[in-house]
C-alpha cells in the first residue's frame, strides 16, 4: 500500500511536470508571447529564462523518475564539508586538503553494490581545450614569466605538472587513489586557469547532466528497499570557494536546484574572529534555499567545559542569520570525522569481518574510539 502510494504521487508530479513544460514550450514557439531577450522591454520572462526553466523542470522529471532525493552539501570556510560527504558515503571518495578544493559541483549518487568507487567525467572536451589553450600560453614570454613566478612556492609550482602531462585526463577513475588524482587535477587547473588569466569553461557544466559524477554504495544505505528512493549528494562550492563569478553562479544554481541543502559549519569558529566572516557565509548560503536549509555545526566534539552546549548552539545558528527562516530544530551539533570514522569501521567490518591494520585511517579510529589501547588488541578482537 505505502509502495502503491509512492507511485501514485510520482506519476501525479510527473504529469504536472510534463504539463508545466509543454505550457512553456508553447510560449517560446508562440510569436510576439516572449522576447527573445535582445532588447529591453521591461519583460521580466524572456525566451533565454523559459528554456532555461524548460531545462531545470526535465531535471526534476529525471529525479522523479528515480525517486531521488538531492542533498547539496556546502561549507562555510574550512568546516569540514569533505569529510562530512565522506562519513555520510562511509568511504573516504574526497580528498582533504587545506586549500579550498571544489570549483566544479560533484555528484556522488548512492548506486547499490558499487562496492569500489567510480568517477565519470564524461563532458571532458571543454577541459582539453583548455589544457591545450594553457600550454600554448605558457610557451609564449608573457606565459614563462608566470610559469617563474608559480615555481617560486610549493604550493603553486605543482599547478604546472597538469600541463607537462595531461594523462590524467580521462573518462573515468577507479578506486579513492584514483578519484583523488581526477578531482584534484581538475581543481588545480582552475586555479592555474586564472593565474594564466583564462576562464575555465564553467557554463559547459552548467546542466546537472555533464558535472562529474561519482557512482558508489553508500555503507549505511545497503539493504534499502529500492521503493524508496535513493540518495545523491552535490560537493557545490562554498562561498569562500566561490572566488570567481561563474563559480558564485553555480553555487546558487544548484542549491537552488537541489531538494535540500545541508550547510556545514565549523564549532569552534562560533565567537572568534572568523565569526563575521562565517555569519556573511551561512546568509549567502540561507538566500537560496529558505525552507530546504539544515545545519551541521561540525567539531561539537572540540568543546571544552567553557565551551557553548548543544541547546546554546541550536539557539546561536539561526541568530546569526539576517532572516527568522531558520528554525532550532534544523541545527545538528556533531562530529564529522568521529562520523566517517565510525562509519569506515562499520562498512569494513561487514564486508571484511576485520579492521585492515595496515592502513592509516585505522590508527585514526583506534584513538578517537579506544584512546591509547593497542591497535592490534583492537583489530584482533574486532
């Protein structure tokens, strides 16, 4: 009866669908209904925005479809949101690094038995021309001069190897290692993108369909009944990520597109100096996704006894916005990586029966969970 009713409902929101899509189509055929946008007649609806809408309303019959529920997941400055997408995923599929690391939207969509993790990168000719544009650039004066001065820090003179060998570039990645190497190759050469002064070619990604696609089981969603539903979540860019126009754009655009947005944010930058900052984030992040919002204030677990409570929490978070649209209940003090190392644990001990010792994450889990007991007294016994 419950799966019966599912069905109901997404067939009724399909039609509905189908219909707002055929109105829209018939007033972008309609002459003199839609300016084409050119000129300025005051029309705040032109033929550009109905196709757009056009676009945006198939991708909610594709959800539809799969009875998908999107969870965009975006972080206000160095809170954690990789390692709250990989806890959520129970595997460690995104790198963590110090600098900010997502200039494309990823989706990570639950795909049940996808025991090793797959990275498609499908739309990738706008990305080799550009590779090809950049290695042009840097064989001219102007393009050695920048070459010199990215090669004097460590942290940039890496940036040129994605041009000296583009094989990174592929379709698809295997495995953490690989995914690792796709992502962030393809992060860097956005950077590299504006230090040579070229855009990278953030409007071919601007349609759900070509953004990078990560296909896994997520651990703590095996044995679901597929009636359901399933689960996919967007890396999206955070603000402070969001450093170029095109890439505020889509910041926006898919939180907006997205059935629910989870903002992460960081405990222990609540009343310190970043606090400001951190304030301008989360209302940047509040704008677009009134009534879809939820909050994880991750590193609950760094409090210390002076340190705010849950309940202080819970009442701080939506003070901090410009805007009463964000209720108490919606905010989630907690730990992400007490989460993805909980959850790595779980998923290796139901395929494995075993924790593997040698690996490093293991160390990680063994202290956060047991203190200083020794590992191989803790794996033996696991």
């Amino acid at each position: 009866m419950h799966e019966k009713n599912i069905t109901l409902l997404c067939d009724e929101a399909d039609r509905l669908l189908q219909l707002s899509i055929n109105l829209l189509r018939q007033m972008v055929d309609e002459p003199d209904v839609l300016s084409d946008g050119k000129n300025e007649n005051g029309q705040l609806f032109d033929k550009q925005k109905a196709l757009k809408r056009i676009k945006e309303l198939e991708g909610e019959q594709i959800k539809t479809a799969r009875r998908e529920m999107v969870l965009a997941v975006v972080g206000t400055m160095k809170a954690g949101k990789s390692t709250t997408i990989n806890a959520i995923v129970g595997q460690e599929i995104l790198p963590n690094r110090n600098r900010p690391m997502t200039s494309v939207p990823t989706l990570i969509r639950h795909v049940p038995g996808k025991t090793e993790p797959v990275l498609h990168l499908e739309h990738i000719q706008p990305v080799r021309n550009l590779l090809i544009t950049l290695q042009e650039k840097l064989a001219t004066p102007a393009g050695q001069q920048v070459a010199q001065t990215l090669q004097q820090t460590g942290d940039t003179r890496e940036l040129l190897d994605i041009l000296t060998d583009d094989g990174w570039l592929k379709n698809e990645y295997h495995g953490e290692e690989g995914i690792f190497t796709g992502l962030a190759s393809l992060n860097d050469l956005v950077r590299l993108a504006a230090a040579m002064g070229s855009e990278f070619p953030f409007d071919e990604y601007a349609e759900v369909q070509k953004l990078p696609v990560i296909d896994v089981e997520f651990s703590h969603l095996v044995g679901m009944d597929e009636c359901q539903g399933t689960l996919t979540l967007v890396d999206t860019p955070g603000p402070n990520e969001a450093g170029q126009p095109q890439m505020e754009v889509m910041m926006r655009d898919q939180l907006q597109k997205a059935s629910a947005v989870l903002a992460v944010m960081d405990y222990t930058q609540m009343n310190s100096k970043a606090d400001e900052e951190v304030r301008k984030e989360l209302n940047a992040i509040a704008d677009v996704s009134v009534g879809r919002l939820f909050v994880l204030v991750n590193k609950f677990d760094e409090k210390d006894r002076n340190g705010d409570g849950a309940d202080a929490v819970c009442q701080k978070v939506p003070a901090m916005l410009n805007s009463d649209v964000l209720p108490a209940s919606r905010i989630y003090p907690g730990s992400s990586r007490q989460a993805y190392l909980a959850n790595r644990a779980l998923h290796e001990l139901r395929k494995n029966g075993t924790l593997p010792v040698d690996e490093a994450w293991v160390d990680d889990f063994v202290r956060e969970a047991f203190g200083r007991m020794k590992k191989d007294y803790v794996c033996k016994d696991s």
